[in-house]
C-alpha cells in the first residue's frame, strides 16, 4: 500500500525497485518564468517521471473572473490524467523542485478525480538525490491510459457563492505570504486584503530547514490553534490562486487533521468581483 498523504525518499527509492512501481509526476514550476519548470525536468528528472505543467496541464483557461489558476473540468482533467498513464489501481508519487508547491496542487487534482492511490515525495528532488537517487534528462516515454473514469472526489470543494454563503461558519486558511494577506502589498491581484474571517497560514510554515514537512506532531501542534479540531469539512483552504492552499490542506492530512475543502478560485477570484467583501489587518 502506497504511504500518503507523503511518501519518503528511501521509501520511493524501494518502491520503484518493485515488479509494480508507482508513476511518477514531476510537477516543478516557477511563477515568474512559466517554462522554467518543464526546462529543469529536461536537464534531470526522477527515472520514469512524467511532467505536468501548471498552466497548461492542472488549470483551465482564464476568462479573467475565475482566478489566475482555475480548476478545468473534470472530464478534462481527466484527458490529461489518462495520458499521463494514471489508471484505476495505479499508484502516482508526485515532486517538484520547490518544497512541494506545485506537487501538491496536482496531489488534490488527482485525488478530486477520484484516485485515492497518490502521495507527494517528502523535500522533492533534493530529498531524492540526498537518499542516492539518481536522475536522468529527456522526456520520459508516454503512458496513455485514456480517460480516467470518473469517480466520486476523494476531496471536497467550494466556489465563491457557497463560500461567501458559509462566511462566519466555517474556518477559512490562507497560505499566503502575511504581508499579502495583510494586504500591505498585492502584486498580483485586484485588490489588496482577504476574505473576512480568514486566517494565515504561511504555506511555508509547514517545511522545514530542509524542504520536508514538520513532523505530524509539529504540524499538529501548530495547525490546531489555528484550524481547531473540528471536523475537516469546516475549514476551508485558499490562497492566491489555489495553489498553495493545497499545501495546506495537504500538512492537514499529514497532522491527522483531514484534508479540509478548497476554495480554488481563491483570492484571485475573490478580488476581482468589487461586490465581494474585503478585509485588511
């Protein structure tokens, strides 16, 4: 059985070693420089491993109202899965070269297809090569599966309406940085602020010095206070462009706290309907 929510380096290195290995995805990726990512995976990537790009292969078209990283269709996202060589009964590890940013929006993607059977590589790439791992360049040879069929979300989700709706009753998590969620600055969004109610969690916070998650104990201790130990279902994760609020929801399931639900328009979305509210602290 695949260990998840994240999976160690040693542990991959075993796996892979098995009659049935699991399917990697290197998810690696840079905000400011959109190609970065796929040219890393290029120069050197985990043997095997496939690249999926945030903007062409984990998020829809912008129409300009629907946030900076929409979620695509189902169907769609589907398409990519099945051609990426994820199956029923296929176990998928997911990396990236950037303390699991980007891994761990394409981790709830495949879990929201309904795909239980995925962990993300504890400290990426530099965790893989510190184990021995090795690397290797070029493009990985293609494993259509077709379609994914679809089946219930493992995960849960809301958009804008339902949560402007739950404001007040559920706890809302921002991964931003603070002096974004403050609203000192915004470089890149409408507006400047977050959504009432809502409460920072740096996603960052969740690594160490090292890249690899806190220990499930240090993340509880630090989750708790912050999210309570209600039912996941109450809290809800965000970010700017919903992200990083899988990383979040993601050390969520690491402290034994569920996984939470996502608001995956996020702040993006948010702040660019001038009706919705907007705080500032």
């Amino acid at each position: 059985m695949l260990p998840t929510p994240l999976i160690d380096a040693a542990t991959l290195r075993a796996r892979l070693a098995q009659p049935k290995p699991p399917l990697l995805l290197d998810a690696s990726f840079e905000l400011t420089d959109p190609q970065q990512g796929e040219r890393q995976y290029m120069e050197g990537h985990l043997p095997g491993a496939a690249y999926v790009h945030l903007e062409r292969d984990l998020s829809a078209v912008k129409s300009g109202t629907n946030g900076r990283h929409p979620m695509p269709a189902r169907a769609q996202f589907a398409r990519t899965a099945g051609a990426l060589g994820i199956a029923p009964g296929v176990d998928v590890v997911v990396y990236d070269r950037q303390g699991a940013m980007y891994a761990s929006r394409a981790w709830w993607m495949v879990l929201w297809l309904g795909h239980a059977e995925v962990a993300v590589l504890d400290g990426g790439v530099a965790a893989w090569l510190a184990a021995g791992g090795t690397l290797v360049a070029g493009p990985a040879a293609a494993g259509d599966a077709g379609p994914y069929p679809l089946r219930t979300p493992v995960v849960a989700s809301v958009d804008a309406q339902e949560l402007l709706q739950q404001l007040g009753q559920i706890r809302l998590l921002d991964a931003r940085a603070p002096e974004r969620f403050r609203g000192d600055v915004e470089p890149l969004d409408a507006q400047a602020g977050h959504i009432p109610g809502a409460r920072n969690r740096f996603f960052k916070d969740n690594l160490d010095a090292d890249g690899r998650f806190k220990s499930p104990a240090r993340l509880r201790a630090e989750l708790v206070p912050i999210v309570g130990e209600a039912s996941a279902r109450t809290v809800v994760h965000q970010c700017g462009s919903g992200v990083t609020a899988c990383h979040n929801a993601l050390a969520m399931e690491a402290a034994g706290l569920g996984r939470g639900v996502l608001y995956a328009g996020s702040w993006s979305e948010w702040s660019s309907d001038p009706s919705r509210p907007v705080a500032r602290d």
